[in-house]
C-alpha cells in the first residue's frame, strides 16, 4: 500500500481480537448502532445455543506486526442439514458464513477473498461439513470462489392499510398466538415432518437433497436478536413468536427492527380439508400484519414460495375490489459451496 508492504496472517480469533472484529462490523451498521450497541449486541448473541461450544466462530485477516490490528473478519455458524439421498436419510454437519467485512482503508486489495479461501480449507479440513452456504447481493464474487449460485425467491408484503377491511372475514377462524414456550416443540414436530418428506421422496440416483433443519437454537437465534434490538430501541422486546390454526397449520416469525421487516421463518400447513387451506393461511398471514402494526414496521417477508402461501396472498387480493395487490416476488441470491472431493459425490 502506497509502495509499503504490509503481511497479514489468517486465523481464528482470539478473545482480544474479537472485540475489533465486533468494532469493525459496526461500520456496516452506519449510524444505526454505535460501537458499543454493536458490542454488547454480539457479545449476548454469543451466549445463545446456537453460538456456544464453537457453534459460531469468527475469522480474521490481521497485520503481522500487529495482532490486534485486524483487516479483515467474517464468522461462520453451525447449521444442521437432513441428506437424503438413494442410500437413505441422514443429518448432515454444515456451515453458514456470514459478516464478510474489511476495514475501508485495506479494500480493493484481494484481501476478503483471501480470507474466504483460507476459511474454505478449513471447512473442507478440520471443519469436516458436507456443504457450506451464504447469502448476498454480488454473485460474481463468490462463484469465483467456489461457490454455486442458487435462485432464491422472497415474497414481501406491503402492510397496506386496506388488509385492516378484511380481518373481519376472518374473524371465525379462531388462531392463537405462539410464544417461546411453544417454539421448541414445534422445530422437533417439523423435523420429524421434513425427515418423512424426504424418505418418501423419489430422489435422481446422482443427485442427492439438502434440507436445513429448522432446529429450535436456529429459530431462537434470530428470536434473541430480535429481544435485543426490541429492548435497545423500544425498551420492550417481542412476545408474538407467531400464529397457529389448531394443529394443522402455523407460522412462526423474528422481528426486523432495522428493516422494519416481520420476517416469516417457517409455514407449517397439514390443513385436512384442502378447500380451506387458503382462508387458513390468509387468517394466519393476517396475524403477521396485525404484529407489524404493533411496531410500525411495513413489510412482511417469506421465502416460502409454495402455492398454499401463494394462493392464500391471491386471495387476500381479491377480498377487496379495486386494489392494488399487497405482494410482491424478488430474487434474491444464495450460494452453496462443497469442497474437497469425498464432499463432491452429494451434488445439489
């Protein structure tokens, strides 16, 4: 840089190390959370289920004449996949990379890349995953990478103030709300569902399906993020963790306090009599809207993309003449990566 050669070092972080980590992630907030709110945020994420026993690690790129120095830093989490496969049905150990950040001053340098390479190898070695995965805007850098590029549909809905005409069409339809208590009992119920989907599926002998497993650390992750910026910003963190019809269908959601976003985690739907699976469904994405209203928020979001959901949305439409539909679909981008080539025999 400007003629002086700096060597940088790659590892996982010491317990020094990642409190600049922390203050160099802060930087992608902007003016939304200052240094500390960022440290304090990460520092209680930490203590989550998901988090501990090594279930979230950071990386860093750091100046070899300074350890404390760190150029660049990302982290990578745990995530549980089901495998199926002609073999049969097995879990599979995965990982998520996420808060790929490098300090303004060291970018445009090949330093990201670098890191992101050096934490590949580890996932292939030590790391010993079936798959990795992430999320992001700029394709062409990880496919350069290794990654593989996967179309990823995101439903989002426009809390259109019309939705309050049709909730008493609804009114019947008598859905509870869901809290944390019930949270845990219903990941282990649709992990048993997704295991039975998958056993009774067809599967091509030379492909093979992933699944992530809506495991209750993974749900209640997002959940404690949400309590957290919930009591930084309104002094009050959410209690609604989503809404249920009987035992046959439910949703369950986190609160987007940045985005102003209620983003929907899963849609359950066992609903025995199939004409009224979209009233259901509509009753239960009005529980959604009816949370958002509570927190001014303005959008509510899922990537569940399946014709129940859809259906359900038409339907809403259609209750009131003359409107402007309330959905609307957008691509977003997610990568999958497998390494070394024991890992290369379960293509995706």
């Amino acid at each position: 840089m400007n003629g002086i050669k700096i060597t940088v070092l790659f590892g996982e972080t010491t317990v020094e190390q990642q409190h600049e980590c922390y203050t160099l992630a802060a930087s992608a907030w902007g003016s939304y959370l200052d240094d500390d709110e960022v440290v304090a945020k990460e520092k209680y994420l930490r203590t989550q289920s998901l988090a501990r026993d090594g279930g979230c690690r950071t990386w860093c790129l750091y100046r070899q004449d300074d350890h404390s120095q760190v150029i660049s830093t990302c982290k990578t989490f745990r995530r549980d996949f089901l495998l199926g496969s002609t073999e049969g049905v097995s879990e599979a150990k995965g990982s998520c990379i996420t808060s790929v950040f490098t300090a303004l001053l060291y970018r445009g340098h090949g330093l990201a890349s670098y890191m992101l390479q050096n934490v590949a190898q580890w996932l292939d070695g030590p790391g010993d995953v079936v798959v990795s995965m992430l999320y992001s805007g700029i394709p062409h850098f990880y496919e350069n990478l290794g990654w593989t590029t996967l179309p990823n549909t995101e439903i989002i809905l426009s809390n259109n103030p019309w939705l309050q005409d049709v909730l008493d069409i609804y009114a019947d339809l008598k859905v509870r709300s869901l809290s944390d208590a019930d949270i845990k009992e219903l990941c282990a119920q649709d992990i048993g569902l997704l295991r039975a989907d998958i056993q009774f599926t067809d599967i091509n002998p030379k492909r093979s399906r992933l699944t992530i497993l809506p495991k209750a650390n993974l749900v209640r992750y997002q959940h404690a993020f949400a309590d957290f910026m919930g009591d930084l910003l309104h002094f009050n963190a959410p209690q609604n963790r989503g809404a249920a019809y009987e035992d046959q269908a439910r949703l369950y959601w986190y609160h987007d306090f940045r985005g102003r976003c209620l983003y929907i985690q899963r849609v359950h739907n066992a609903i025995q009599e199939e004409e009224r699976g979209p009233d259901i469904i509509a009753a239960l994405l009005l529980s959604a809207f009816r949370e958002t209203k509570g927190w001014n928020f303005t959008q509510v979001a899922t990537w569940d993309t399946s014709l129940d959901v859809r259906h359900a949305l038409d339907k809403l439409v259609r209750q009131v003449s003359s409107r402007d539909p309330c959905w609307r679909a957008t691509e977003r981008k997610e990568y999958l990566y497998t390494g070394g080539a024991a890992r290369r025999q379960w293509p995706t």
